[in-house]
C-alpha cells in the first residue's frame, strides 16, 4: 500500500466497479472523478458534516471529504433534534454536505450550515489528489458514540488508524481486490463506513449495499459474485428464519466466502443454525468506535463460537483482574488503530497509552478472547459470585420459545445483586420452566432468581439492546 488512504482512487482501474447502492453504482473512475470534483471545492475547511443516509451520495461525499484532507462527521440521519444539536455544536463543521434533493429532510441545526451538493454526475477534475499529500497522524473521521452512558462524544479517527486497521482486518480475513462486500448497514458509524465503505476501496475491491437484509436479497448477491457478507446479530437471526425456509437460498448464501458479523454477540444457538443451512462457519469481530476493531476470528482458523477472535496484528490487549485466580477481567487495549481523543482534547487513555473498553472478557485455551459483557451492565455480583450476564442469555436462548433475552443484575438487599431476565417469547411457557432450563445447563448460582416477559427488547439504530431502558 501507499501512503494514500485510497490508492486505487490515485490511479484507478478501468471499469472496476467500486460501489453499489439501491439509488445507483460507480466505477473506480467514476467515483474518483465525482468525489475529486468535490474535494476541490471543500479542500480548507475544518471539518465538514455528512447526513450519512445508506446511499451512493453519502460515500461519494465521505470519499470526497477524505481526498480533500478534510475530517468528516458522518451525521445519522435518524438523529432526533436534540442529539443532532449537540453533535452540530459539538463538532462545529463549516458545511454539510448532502445530496441535492435532501433540502426538505435537513433538520435546523444541518439546515443552517453552508451547504455543499454532493454530485451526482461526474465531472472530470485536473487537481493533484490531497490524499497523497496528508500527514498520516491527521483526523480522517469524527465519529460519534453511541451516547448510552451520556451525551454522545465525537471520536476522532485519524487516516493511520483508518489504514492500519483495515490491512490488519485484510490480513485476518485474506481480504484482496477480487473480494465483493455486500451488507445492509448504516453508514454512520464504523461497522458500515469504515469497514463497510472504506475497506473495500482501499483494497481495491467492490462493495454492494443491498438496502435491506434478506435471504432473497443476500442469495441473489452471492449468486452474482458476493464472497464477503458483513451483518449484525439481529440481521443473522432473522436470516436463520428465513433461509430454514428457503433451501435454495441457503445454498446460495453458503457459496459465499466468509460470513462475518460484529457490533454484537451473535448467540450459540443462531451460529449452530446458521453453519448447519449454509456451511459457512460465521466469523465475529470486537471493535469500538474508540478502538476500531481489536480482534476477529480469522478465515484460516476454525471458529470457536462464543469468541471474537484473536488480537490484530500489533494490538495489543490485556485483562485487568480485580482479585488473584479471576479468570474475568476488563479489557484494556493499546495499538495502532485507537483514537486521537474525543473532539475537544479529552483523551481518556491511560500514561502509558491503554484504553480502558469497559468490557469484561476471559482467555480461551485457544488464545481467542470471549466476552462477558459491559462492565456497567453485564457482570453481575450475586451472593460472592461473578456472572456474565452474555452465558445466562446464551443458555436461555437455547429453550425453544425463547425469542429475545436480555439478563441484568439488579440490587438486593441479601445477595448484591440478583439476575434478572426480560424475555420476549415466541410460544407460551412460564418462568419456572426458565429458570429450571438455565439450573440444567449452568451453575446454581446463575440461574435467574427472577424472569420478567416483554414484549421487546430496546436497540439503538446499531441494533444493540440498550439494558438501562429495561430498568425504566
């Protein structure tokens, strides 16, 4: 690679095709020559924002952002009005770009902003590319957190952040040029943007966003060339369902080369369905917007469900331990795709450069990292015992009429803290015949003293259970 965080843009191949929308496709050539003509026009700004909708406009504006060396704020166009002030103040950017007709959709804090169209022709630019020209330590990207613990913070990504840990994903999953990336996700955070956008064009390879997550629509991908399918959780259980259906399309989607997903655990229960329809062994990956990604399971190694692979190539990461013989510790990372800081200064990294996750993990026998949950909400002080609220959900996720299950610790007077599940059922069953499942497969002390039934779970847009909502 180069020093350019897109190289196949500097020099690029003709006819390649690079990306594919719902809303319309771009060559290599094509792209680089509609987000060049933008660059030109953005190049010296601070900072610009991008109302990051899952089309062709917002990669071509992310794209151009990057050649013309200017950080860009990928804005989730779902934001309500308040948490889109707060990023708009926070991240001050000089300009919004956003696709000609998006006018109407602008919320008032985006509306107010100097406006850049991003083209929808392509119009031939003769100016040096930036990309070559930029330190690698400058800000690429300022994405924002989630906000579960407050107001979301704005993450500062610089381009070696970016380029490390892409070749360090490629080098795990044997990502070349001829790969064909197909996924559903969101492009304003790292899962969809970072490694769903920006990893197949700095391998020079092909991404097609397929709108929505199906069977039908992800066995059509494969069949037309896919090899790499990125999803969630939620996508992967929904596609179980769907492909026990449709053995024909089981087929399809097992000709793909890896199936990988991440920002989730994906449950034992959905990875066992999922190998048995299609074949393929799915592969998960640990990352944060924070870190980017820290570990994966990698395309020349057995999976080992319940597991997120081993570190990268040069992270680093290490298990803080509260008492001698705990095999649980929070995970604490160092390496070369952490963050600059968060917009504003605050770098929350310790003297000596760890970034403490706020996860709870253990080592397998086999090096990989198996995580507990978060620390705040997922590990679980019961009557002088440990628990990870992740193997109790597991467990309960294997009873057959158990559709969706979140296991908290809430306080009590005798024990500290006692489990307790909300469960979504997809058949009628009782709460004893819960706790009896759990008491059958696990330890006495994790069962749960207490299940309360809902009728669903709250998730944020990543598709993430938000448990502090539970507790409302």
């Amino acid at each position: 690679m180069t020093d350019a965080l897109l190289p196949a843009l500097l020099d690029p191949p003709a006819e390649r095709p690079a990306l594919a929308f719902p809303d319309g496709a771009l060559t290599y050539p094509e792209l680089a020559t509609r987000a060049g003509a933008l660059a030109q026009q953005i190049a010296g700004l601070k900072r610009v924002a991008v109302r990051a909708t899952p089309t062709l406009d917002t990669a071509v504006g992310i794209v151009a952002a990057l050649l013309a060396g200017v950080p860009a704020v990928p804005i989730n166009p779902r934001s309500g009005p308040r948490e889109l002030a707060h990023v708009v103040a926070d991240a001050a950017p000089d300009a919004v770009l956003a696709a000609a007709a998006a006018d109407a959709d602008l919320l008032p804090p985006l509306a107010a902003l100097p406006r850049f169209p991003i083209p929808r022709e392509s119009a031939r630019s003769t100016a040096r590319n930036p990309d070559l020209d930029m330190p690698p330590s400058a800000p690429a990207l300022v994405i924002y957190t989630s906000g579960t613990t407050g107001p979301p913070k704005g993450a500062v990504l610089s381009r070696v952040a970016l380029a490390a840990n892409l070749d360090a994903l490629a080098d795990a999953w044997a990502w070349t040029a001829a790969d064909v990336l197909v996924h559903a996700l969101p492009l304003f955070h790292v899962h969809g943007l970072v490694l769903g956008v920006l990893g197949p064009l700095r391998r020079g390879g092909s991404m097609r966003h397929l709108g929505t997550f199906s069977a039908s629509s992800l066995a059509r991908a494969v069949e037309d060339g896919a090899t790499l399918v990125f999803g969630v959780p939620t996508h992967y259980h929904r596609l179980v369902d769907e492909l026990a259906a449709d053995p024909a399309a089981a087929a399809a989607v097992g000709r793909a080369r890896l199936l990988v997903s991440g920002s989730a655990a994906l449950t034992a229960v959905d990875h066992a369905r999922l190998q048995r329809l299609t074949g393929l062994a799915v592969r998960e990956r640990y990352g944060l917007t924070e870190t980017l990604i820290l570990t994966a399971a990698r395309a020349d190694e057995p999976v080992e469900p319940g597991t997120v692979g081993r570190p990268l190539a040069d992270t680093e990461i290490r298990l803080v331990r509260e008492d001698a013989g705990d095999d649980l510790g929070a995970v604490e990372v160092r390496g070369p795709g952490l963050f600059s800081g968060y917009l504003g200064g605050s770098d929350p990294t310790t003297q000596d450069g760890w970034f403490r996750t706020g996860d709870i993990g253990r080592w397998t026998a086999s090096g990989s990292l198996a995580l507990v949950g978060r620390k705040t909400t997922d590990l679980i002080k019961s009557g002088g015992f440990k628990i990870g609220a992740g193997e109790i959900e597991n467990a309960l996720l294997e009873h057959p009429a158990v559709a969706e299950v979140a296991v908290l610790g809430v306080p009590d007077d005798d024990l500290g803290e006692r489990v307790v599940a909300f469960v979504v059922t997809s058949d009628r069953t009782d709460a004893g015949a819960l706790v009896d499942h759990v008491a059958g497969l696990l330890a006495p002390h994790k069962r749960p003293r207490e299940v309360r039934f809902v009728d669903a779970l709250p998730r944020n847009d990543m598709g993430k259970v938000v448990k502090s909502r539970l507790l409302r």
